[in-house]
C-alpha cells in the first residue's frame, strides 16, 4: 500500500518537479537585512579607533535590522549607548540615509553622506585665556 495513486495499468507516477517563478520566491522569502559597505565601515571604525585612543570610548555593538543598520557606541558596555550611528536606506531621498543620535535620541547631524555626518565627532581647539 502506496500514498500514491493508482494509474490504469498499474503504472506509478515519476517524481514530478515543481517549477517556481523566481521573482515571486525572491517577494516572499524574507528581506534581506540592512548592513554598512565596507567603505562605510571603515568610516566608523576610523572614527572610533581614535576616539578609543583618546580614552572616550570603550565598546561597539553593530546591529543589521530589516529597515536599518545600527552602529552603537558605549563609554562601557553595560550602560546604553552614547552615540547611535544609523543607516535607514528608506530617508535617503529624503533627509539622508545616515544620521548620529545621542543617548536620549537626539539627532546630532543627518545627511546623504557618512563622511558629511561623521565630522560631528571632529573636535574644534579652542584657545583658552
């Protein structure tokens, strides 16, 4: 006793493959997720590199979301983070795709290119009296 059903003449059914429209398997399986280009990536790390030099920063943490990808930076790694580094592809046309938000959610710059936003970090000297 078989699954399959009987055929006149007792022949049984050959495997039958199943033919699938790619472009309708790429819509439904999941997204893939928002990263940093390398050439992004190396921005980042740059900029962080010397702010741990400098004894500001200590610990990173890189999320990939579905609508974005979250460069987070703390003073120690178990507190909240004191800068999020964020790229949403979705504001690109609008605002710019990447910003820099302080502990509470401030955005402290925006715009269309990350070295553009990165000059936040960019300390001015300042003569003192």
């Amino acid at each position: 006793m078989t699954d399959q059903p009987d055929l006149p003449g007792g022949q049984r059914p050959q495997d039958t493959a199943v033919v699938v429209d790619l472009s309708e398997y790429r819509q439904n399986r999941d997204p893939a997720p928002v990263t940093f280009h390398r050439r992004e990536l190396d921005a980042i790390l740059r900029i962080y590199g010397r702010m741990v030099g400098e004894g500001e920063w200590k610990d990173y943490a890189i999320d990939h979301l579905k609508d974005r990808a979250v460069f987070s930076v703390f003073k120690r790694s178990g507190e909240t983070p004191l800068f999020r580094i964020e790229k949403n592809p979705k504001l690109a046309a609008k605002q710019g795709a990447f910003s820099v938000m302080n502990t509470h959610g401030l955005i402290m710059k925006r715009g269309h290119e990350l070295p553009q936003v990165l000059k936040v970090f960019d300390k001015v000297l300042k003569l003192i009296d």
